[in-house]
C-alpha cells in the first residue's frame, strides 16, 4: 500500500484494488492521480480541497468512479453537473468501505476561520492507517501511522498543529495544507514542527510516494 503526496492537500492512497484520491483541489496537481482513481474522498468543499471541474472531468472519463464526502461536498457536486448516483454523502462518526479501503469519518467541523464567517462542514478520514484532517485539528480518536498535518491557513496557529501531532503521536508526520506558505516559510515551519514535537516530520514534493504498513 502507498502514499502519494499531489500538494497541498491532495494525497492518494494505492492499493491492489485501485486508487482512492483524497481532496483533489485547485492547488494541488491532480491530473495524474484523478486519472487512475477508483474512489475520491473529499473533507469538504473549499476549492482547495475540491476542483468542481477536475472531479467532474474524472467521472466523465471513468464510468466506475465516485465520490464520498459531506453534505456541502455531494451539493456542490451535484450542483455543478455531477450524476447523483456517482455521489455518497458521508457523515462524522461513519464508517465506509471506499475503493476497497475501510474509512471512519471523524469530525464534522471545519475550523473558524473568524467568527464573522460561518462555519462550514468539514470530515477527517482515517484509512490505511493515515488521517486526514482536512481543515480542522480535530483528534483521529485512534493510533495512526501517518498524520497528514496542516500546517498553514487563515483558519490555523502552528501552535495548534504542534498540539494535533503531540496528542495523535503518530509513526510520521507529512506537513500538508501549505500552498500559502513560500520555500522559506516552508522551511521554518518544518524545523519548528519537528523540534517542538519531536518528529519525525517528513516532508514530500509532488508525486512522492511512501509505503505504508497498513493493509486494510
């Protein structure tokens, strides 16, 4: 089983049976990971999470593809033209089996960006032994082997990233969530992630895979 990174937020995992593409958004590079997906998972619908457009292109290509995500996700989707077979609305506290991995949605909120904004839907996914947060620093409520960390936004203190990687303990951290950030920034918030938490924080460039112990 593999961990590919796409950037951003966009990562995917491969197994024997396919591909399951996690939040395929407008800065992430998904071409390469839509076109060979069996499944997408989507923490919400931020455009940097989800590109409305790409997905739409990937079902028109693969007839056996869908997508699973939150109300707000399965609308907009929907919304813009999508077939509502091809859609699954997921909900925090679910587990579901998704392009034959086992997911538990945990969640429900996105962070608060500021209180003059409202707050909009947002699901973590724990599969394969990673978690995924999407825009929040809700706990995975189980051990993990990979965190896939935010570390950068207008919703997030790097204080509050240190904290999810302390409490989640996991095997290896992956620094997501950082398109906002420049090469410097980059830098500094990976030296301050890893010697505040103690790591290991590894850091992975588009395209780059990990291989993953998990088997379910």
């Amino acid at each position: 089983m593999i961990l590919r990174t796409w950037g951003h937020a966009c990562v995917s995992i491969e197994h024997h049976a396919g591909s399951v593409v996690v939040d395929p958004g407008v800065w992430s590079a998904t071409s390469e990971p839509l076109g060979s997906a069996t499944a997408v998972l989507v923490t919400h619908d931020h455009v940097d999470h989800l590109d409305p457009a790409a997905v739409l292109g990937a079902l028109e290509r693969t007839p056996g593809l869908a997508v699973w995500g939150p109300s707000s996700v399965v609308a907009t989707l929907r919304d813009a033209g999508a077939p509502s077979d091809r859609l699954h609305e997921v909900v925090a506290g679910e587990s579901i089996e998704v392009g034959g991995l086992v997911v538990r949605a945990v969640g429900g909120s996105h962070a608060v960006v500021h209180p003059d904004l409202p707050v909009a839907m947002n699901l973590g996914y724990v599969l394969a032994g990673v978690y995924h947060p999407g825009d929040s620093v809700d706990r995975p409520g189980e051990p993990v082997e990979v965190l896939l960390a935010p570390v950068a936004g207008p919703w997030l203190r790097l204080a509050d990233a240190v904290d999810l990687v302390r409490e989640v303990h996991p095997q290896v951290v992956v620094p997501i969530h950082d398109a906002v950030l420049s090469e410097a920034g980059l830098g500094l918030v990976d030296r301050m992630l890893a010697g505040l938490t103690g790591g290991p924080v590894t850091r992975m460039a588009v395209g780059e895979s990990r291989e993953l112990a998990a088997t379910s």
